[in-house]
C-alpha cells in the first residue's frame, strides 16, 4: 500500500510540474524595444525575404503583428509575467492570421514567426510551445512525439 501511495504522489508531482507557469523578469529596455518593433516597416524586403506577396496585404498583417507586440508589452508590464502568459498571447497573436492565412504565401508565413520570435527575444521567451511551429508547417513537434 505505501508503495502505491509513493506511485501516486510522484505521479501528481510531476503532472503539476508541467503545468506550472514560469515567473519572468522584463528586461528594463524591453518598452524600448517594443516601441522600436511596433514603429518599423513591416513585410519588406530584408535579408532572404523578398518582402510581401501581395502588397495591399501589407497594413493588414503589420496591424496583426503589431497587435501581437502590444499584447507582449502588456504581459511585460503586468504584475507577474510568466511564460505561459506570452504564449497565451502568441496563440492569440496568431489567431489573428486566421481569417487571411490563405493569403499568406511561405515566405509570409516565414516572416510572420520570425516576428513572432522577435517578440520572445525582447522579453526572453525561450519557446512558443510548438505553436510557431503549428503556423508554419501544420503541427508541432510534441504532436509527432505523442503519437509515436
């Protein structure tokens, strides 16, 4: 019986582990940075991305981006920032394609996680959970690890 009682209370232990949120501290120029990311064009061409695919599509997409960096800049602000929050406002972030994602070719697509990742770099968000992932290729890494 106490092994039993063991069994379960390692197995509750663990199950609330991987659901905790982790606590994050904002960088002191994160507001900065926001500002900066919300105030520069959008969608153009740069490095290996060839800019927009449809140029009337341009302030459509730099408003749900930017929309995305406000939704950071207030976790950021907030009393207790976790990863959970940001990630929370990433599936937020990226609903928001939902309704042009058709129009979105792959280098769109592309462009779009890399602002994304952007975003976490400002305030040190280490993963997205696998949903960056989701928008750019259809699944997430730990849906393939689940069916295996």
């Amino acid at each position: 019986m106490m092994k039993l009682i063991k069994i379960l209370f390692l197995f509750l232990t663990l199950s609330a582990c991987g659901q905790n949120a982790t606590e994050m501290k904002t960088p002191e120029n994160a507001n900065e940075k926001f500002e900066e990311f919300i105030s520069k064009k959008k969608f153009v061409e740069e490095n290996y991305y060839p800019g927009i695919a449809d140029e009337k599509m341009r302030p459509i997409f730099t408003e749900k981006i930017n929309k995305a960096a406000s939704d950071f800049k207030t976790v950021a602000e907030s009393e207790n920032p976790t990863d959970k929050k940001y990630q929370e406002k990433i599936k937020v972030g990226l609903s928001r394609f939902a309704d042009v994602y058709m129009e979105l070719d792959t280098e769109d697509r592309e462009r779009v996680c890399t602002y994304f990742e952007e975003l976490m770099d400002i305030v040190g968000l280490e993963s997205s959970n696998g949903q960056l992932n989701k928008f750019m290729y259809g699944f997430a890494p730990n849906e393939i690890t689940n069916k295996n």
